[in-house]
C-alpha cells in the first residue's frame, strides 16, 4: 500500500510529526523507527549520569495544554528514565504507538521522480512507498566511535555512551579510560568514578562547565509550572534558544567589575545553562566572553586540588559557549579523588589501543573498560547512513560533498518531498530541542496541508534559495564567537574528512521562526510548488 507519509524516527519529532500529519491532517502514516522502543536520544543516552541539561519544564511538548499540565516533573533536569515515561504518556495518550514500527532501520530511500513516491527499504528488506518522507532521526543519533587503530585487539569491553547498553555496565573493581570530555564525558566521569576502581580520564580539549544543580522539584514549583503554561510557552517562542529564560539586556561591559563578579556567582550558584544568559554579548564580544571564560577557570582552580590537574582542565583553548556549554554534577569535584587521574592527550597524544588498554605517546594505561564519550557524527550523519537518493539518482551524501545545502534546514534541492525535522541549516541543536522541534513539526505540517489544498504534488526548494541560505547561516554563525572554537562538532571537526562548514543556524530561534511563517505567508518563497497533473489541467 503506498502511504502519504512515511517518518522515520520515534524521538520527540517522529511521535509530534506523526500525531500532526496523521490526526490533524488526516494522512495515512507510517513510522519507522531503528531502535526495538520509542524515545530516541533517550532510548540509546543510557550512559552513567546521563540527563537532559534543558530543565524538565521546558524539555516537553507545548503543542497541548493539557498535556502539559497534566505532566509533573520530578526533578530539575530529567534523565532518560524519566523522558522516556514521559514520551510514553504522549504516545498513549495520542494513541500513536500502532502506526509505529519498532526494529525498522532505514537502510535506503530513493525518489521515484515518475511515480513521485519515496521508497523506502529497511535493514530487515521491507518496503515502504509514500509522497511525503519526513527525517526524524534527530542530529546526534550516529555515535562516533574514533578510528584509533588497535581497538580491535582491546581484551577488555569498550562502550560508545551513545549507545549504551541496557542492562548497564558493572564497573565495580575495573579500571575504567574514559575518552572524551565533552558534555556527556562530564556528566559521566563522576558517576563512572564512583563505583569503579579506578577512572582514567583522557582529555584533547578541556571544556568549561558550570554546576547543573539538579534538585527534586518542590510541590510549589510544580503548582507554579502548570499555572504558568502561557507565559512559559510565550518565553521559549521568544528567546534565541528556546529555553525557559531570557537572557540579559546589559552587555558585561555596562557594569562594573565588583557587580559583574556578584552577577556571575549568582548565576554560578543558580546553576544551568542561564549561566550563558547573565548577560547580552557573552556570545557575541571576545573581550565580554574573557570575562565569563576567566570566571569558571578560576573557579576550575579552586576546585580542583591538585595544581598540575587543575591547569590541564583549566586549559580551555576556545571562547566560553563557542562549544555546547556543559552543565554537571560534580565534574571537577572528582579530579580531587584517588581513583581518578586526568592525563592531557595535548601532551601525550593516544598512538593506540592495546590488548591491555590505551598507549598515548608517554606511557600505557592498563584498562579492563574503555568508554567512548567521544560524539557524534552530528546533523549529517544520521541522514547519510539513511543513503538517501533523490531526483535523477543524487545521492545526499554526494549532493553535500562540500557540506549541507539546505534551504531552513527543512529541505533540499533534489529531494523533492523530503523534510528534515531540525536538519543542518536550522537552529536545532543550538536550542532547547523540543521547542525547535515542534517548530519544524508544525511547519512541515502545514506546508504538506498547503500543498494538498493547492493541488500541488512536489516542493522542493531552489537552488539559489538554498544558495543564499547558506550564506545567511555561515553569516549568523561569523556573527558570533561559535566559529573560534576550530574543534567544534557544530564545524564537522570531530569526524576526520568531513567539510567544515558551521552547520546550525544561529540567529536564533525566534528569528528563525519568523523567517520561516513569513515564508509560509508569501506563498512559500524559494520553493518551487509543483502542481499535480489533475491540477495543472484544469482550465
Ligand atoms: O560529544 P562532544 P558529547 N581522541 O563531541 C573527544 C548533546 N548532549 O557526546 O573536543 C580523543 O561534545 C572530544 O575532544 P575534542 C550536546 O548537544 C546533550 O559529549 O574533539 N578525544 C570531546 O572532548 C552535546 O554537545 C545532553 O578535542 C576525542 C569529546 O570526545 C552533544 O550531545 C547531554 C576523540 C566529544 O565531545 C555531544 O556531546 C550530553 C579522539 N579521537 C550531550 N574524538 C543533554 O543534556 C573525540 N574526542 C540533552
């Protein structure tokens, strides 16, 4: 049977997308989802210390009140376990589970251009044809796992946090190397430090980080949250990141040293991410951002009790928030126990892994267990390995060679009828992800209705829209202080040969969004909206 719409992906986006194009507008719809359960990130984030740095809150749908108040949050920052009863909830409650198949990978999806149909093959061979193809597959779901050569002859186990196994893992009496000190790695290493014999952590980049401060939520914050729906929902549409806060008007500049030192304790106390929001320009002015950058150094030095590990971890090479911040629980507090070492790959750099554990250029570490937290084949990645075809055979990866060439981030040219929910090009992981979803979701959403009230049978953007897009994101992103930070998974540098280019789009949400409905309004400018031949015959 062809299907109008085909979605692949059961995270937050696949359940949202199939809720709107199935129950609003009343398409047949099928969802094809990799893993054996919904949730996504949070089906395979199964790692030690894993939780969401978006505060529960806000890490929700806003798309139905009652849904939202009819939820409680327990605690400050959620961890999977939570998120998935929660996407669980909305799955039953929206009755969305039966149009969903669990175990599906997509392993092909090719564009009949005479049939103008997706088809779309699974690991298990089925398939599946249908005019609509939505990706769902998030931006982080393809785990990086570093080419290091020896790996294969490591006697003992090794993990990528990524895809973490359900059962956990014991690391009691192990002697466990952690890679990777990214956000994950920081949420990790404490919690891996607290049960195993010993943890080595092997550090390329030191990161700032700033306390999460997780705490049970108190019944009288929860009684506020509910009654408060619009004004929080009205917050998230209006900020550049989609959070539940907003960021200060004053520049760091605007007050002095003495109140600008209280500003950032209290936002250091406070804790999260609004530690990014203390003031206007601390993304924007390198001189602005030396303030907040000397501030967690500083506080790094303090922590930390051993001098040479506190100026390794206190050696951060790039602007404050030029990287995805990390928040945590603990972070540097562990460098002060004696299970835990650090070891500066800058200095000594990992030659290989051995069958006893990982040789950097100075010595070799003996392991029982390596954990990966080393990322993510981000934004591309997921949707190269669905090899995706389009008009004429182009296939997406060759399409891309130079980097993603996407109109909003929502479409291609080639790819008529495929939309990517939060692809490169939208601000997507430079916010608070389910507001950027639902976002993408409801614009999909209605464009497909449009087009199916208009007679019209294919979209697909311009060239030159997508052209002048790209500038825009390269320009929104040279306005900021992202781009300093050369190593960057928002660059593609994380995976070797991959085109840097900055991917997400950062001149912010709201202003995106309203980018997007002006676009809608006018009729969808820069795609071209193809009629369908019953259409294209009247008189
Ligand atoms: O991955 P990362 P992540 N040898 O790419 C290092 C989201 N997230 O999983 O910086 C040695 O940030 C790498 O070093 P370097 C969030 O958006 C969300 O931590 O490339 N080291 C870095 O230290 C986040 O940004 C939540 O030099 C190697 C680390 O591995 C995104 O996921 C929680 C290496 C990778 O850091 C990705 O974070 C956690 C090698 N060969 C994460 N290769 C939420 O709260 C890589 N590294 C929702």
């Amino acid at each position: 049977m062809d299907l109008d719409a085909l979605v692949v992906g059961a995270g937050f986006s696949g359940l949202y997308q199939l809720h709107c194009l199935r129950d609003r507008l009343g398409l047949s719809v099928q969802v094809l989802e990799a893993a054996a359960d919904l949730g996504g990130t949070w089906y395979w984030n199964r790692y030690p210390g894993a939780r969401c740095d978006s505060e529960s809150h806000s890490y929700c749908y806003f798309f139905s009140k009652e849904l939202y108040q009819e939820w409680e949050w327990s605690e400050r920052y959620p961890g999977p376990a939570e998120i998935l009863r929660y996407l669980h909830h909305v799955a039953d409650r929206f009755d969305l589970k039966r149009d969903i198949r669990f175990g599906a990978r997509v392993v092909a999806a090719c564009y009949d251009e005479g049939e103008n149909l997706w088809e779309v093959t699974t690991a298990a061979g089925e398939r599946y044809r249908a005019t609509y193809l939505v990706s769902a597959v998030g931006c982080l779901s393809s785990a990086n796992v570093p080419a290091i050569p020896g790996l294969e002859s490591f006697a003992g186990r090794w993990y990528h946090t990524g895809e973490w196994p359900h059962e956990g893992v014991d690391f009691r009496g192990k002697r466990v190397g952690q890679i990777g000190t990214g956000s994950t790695g920081i949420q990790a290493a404490p919690v891996i430090a607290a049960s195993a014999k010993h943890l080595t952590v092997f550090q390329r980049t030191a990161q700032y980080s700033v306390p999460a401060r997780n705490a049970p939520l108190d019944a009288a914050f929860k009684r506020q949250v509910r009654e408060s729906y619009d004004a929080i929902r009205e917050v998230t549409r209006s900020t550049p990141n989609g959070h539940p806060f907003r960021i200060d008007r004053r520049n760091v500049f605007d007050v002095g040293e003495q109140e600008r030192r209280a500003i950032y304790e209290a936002a250091w106390e406070k804790g999260g991410l609004q530690f990014r929001a203390s003031f206007r320009d601390i993304v924007l002015d390198k001189a602005a951002n030396d303030t907040a950058a000397d501030f967690i150094k500083q506080k790094i030095r303090a922590v930390v009790r051993d001098p040479k590990t506190a100026a390794v971890l206190a050696d951060i090479d790039h602007p404050y928030a030029a990287k995805r911040p990390p928040i945590d629980t603990d972070y540097f507090e562990t460098f002060n126990r004696d299970n835990v070492a650090l070891v500066d790959l800058r200095a000594e750099p990992i030659e290989r892994i051995t069958p006893a554990g990982v040789r950097t250029r100075a010595r070799e570490y003996p392991l029982d267990i390596v954990v990966f937290a080393t990322g993510f084949d981000a934004m591309t990645g997921p949707l190269f390995r669905m090899n995706i075809r389009g008009r004429d055979g182009l296939a997406l990866r060759d399409a891309w060679r130079e980097g993603p060439k996407t109109y909003l981030g929502l479409m291609a040219p080639g790819f008529p009828n495929l939309f990517t929910v939060t692809g490169p090009g939208s601000p997507s992981v430079l916010t608070n992800m389910p507001v950027a979803i639902e976002q993408h979701v409801e614009w999909i959403t209605d464009c497909i209705g449009w087009m199916r009230a208009n007679g019209v049978e294919r979209c697909e953007p311009t060239a030159r829209a997508a052209e002048r897009w790209g500038v825009q994101v390269e320009e929104a992103a040279n306005a900021t202080l992202l781009p300093l930070a050369t190593h960057s998974w928002y660059l593609g540098a994380n995976v070797p040969g991959k085109p840097q280019v900055f991917m997400p789009y950062a001149g912010g949400l709201a202003r995106y969004r309203a980018l997007c409905d002006e676009i809608a309004a006018r009729g969808y400018d820069g795609f071209v909206m193809e009629p369908s031949r019953a259409e294209a015959a009247r008189p």
